[in-house]
C-alpha cells in the first residue's frame, strides 16, 4: 500500500513536503509520481520519477515543484515551493510496484489514499 503524508494549508508563494511510502511485500519499484484532483476537475499528472531518477512534470508545475525518491525507504516526495491558489487539489501518490511470488512475478498500479493541499490567503 501507498501512506502519504505531508499536506495541508499554507499561504500563496509558501512551500510544502509530500511524502509517500510503499509498504508490502515488494520485489522492486517502477515508476512513481504525484497526480492531483481539483474540484469538479479529472486526476491529472504532477509529477514523475523512474527508477534511474528521469524526471517529468507537468508545464504548470516546471520551475516551483521538485520530485525525488529514496529507493531505500520504498518513497517518493514532492517538494511544493511558490505555492499558488490553482495548485489547490487532493494529491495522490502513484506507483507501479512489481511483486515476486515463488517464480511468478507481477506488476501492479497502486494508489495512495490522497493528502489535501489547500492554497489559501
């Protein structure tokens, strides 16, 4: 499973930390990134990370955002500088997480249960 934590209020142009980390029994970590969800508006991608670190993120997000993993703790974080009202949105942790079962191996898309970010004066 995907815990987030990290969210909550704060002013135009602050900053926050989202961090989300995967628990179970994992064989290793694809892909993992941030999407978001904004009232009356469809899950869209914030930000990505691979397993060798190439990152992407979305136009809106270039420049204020930062992503990053520790592949030791099974996490990824989101680093939200310059904060604006339109980054106001539920946030959700992804990730594409492979498991071993004897010599059967699968690959599953797991979600994180969303963390409030609100960006308010």
């Amino acid at each position: 499973q995907l815990v987030e934590s990290g969210g909550g209020l704060v002013q135009p142009g602050g900053s926050l930390r989202l961090s989300c980390a995967a628990s179970g029994s994992i064989f290793s970590i694809g892909a993992m990134g941030w999407y978001r969800q904004a009232p009356g508006k469809q899950r869209g991608l914030v930000a990505s990370i691979t397993s060798d670190d190439n990152t992407n993120y979305a136009d809106s997000v270039k420049g204020r955002f930062t992503i990053s993993r520790d592949n030791a703790k099974n996490a990824v974080y989101l680093q939200m500088d310059s904060l604006k009202l339109e980054d106001t949105a539920v946030y959700y942790c992804n990730a594409k997480i492979t498991h071993v079962i004897g010599t059967y191996s699968y690959t599953a898309n797991y979600w994180g249960q969303g963390t409030q970010v609100t960006v308010s004066s």
